[in-house]
C-alpha cells in the first residue's frame, strides 16, 4: 500500500518578515489583554495574532505559495 505524498512545509518566510509578525501578534495579542479592543473584533485580534506568532515561529506562512511569495533567503 502506497502513502500519498505529503507536501513538504518549506520556510518561506525571512528574518524581517518574521520580525514583523512577531511584534504585530504581541501587539495584538496586548491589545486583547488589556480591553482594548472588545466584543468581535477581540476574537478577531487574538486569533490574528497568535497567527502571526506561529507563522513567525515555524518561519512559514501558508498564504504566501498561493500568491508565489518567498521572503526566505535561499540557501545552496
């Protein structure tokens, strides 16, 4: 029995990209835990925002393949 093929997650975001996600989900994620932000557009922020820290964490971004963009710096 064969097993399907599993696309590879290949890091497709760069240092500064990741940089930038990981202060705007802390901001976001402030914003949350402070009340700044209330009723919809709460569950909204948190949920952008610890997005935003994944995506920044496992350095990929599953948007990004659709659209043809790779920040990452390529490596031989």
């Amino acid at each position: 029995m064969e097993t399907p093929e599993v696309e590879k997650m290949e890091k497709n975001a760069g240092t500064v990209d990741r940089i930038v996600r990981v202060v705007i989900g802390i901001i976001l994620l402030y914003a949350v835990a402070t009340g700044m932000v209330q009723g919809i557009p709460m569950y909204i922020a948190g949920i952008l925002g610890l997005m935003m820290l994944v995506t920044a964490a496992l350095a990929y971004c599953p948007l990004y393949p659709a659209m043809k963009i790779n920040t990452a710096t390529k490596q031989k």
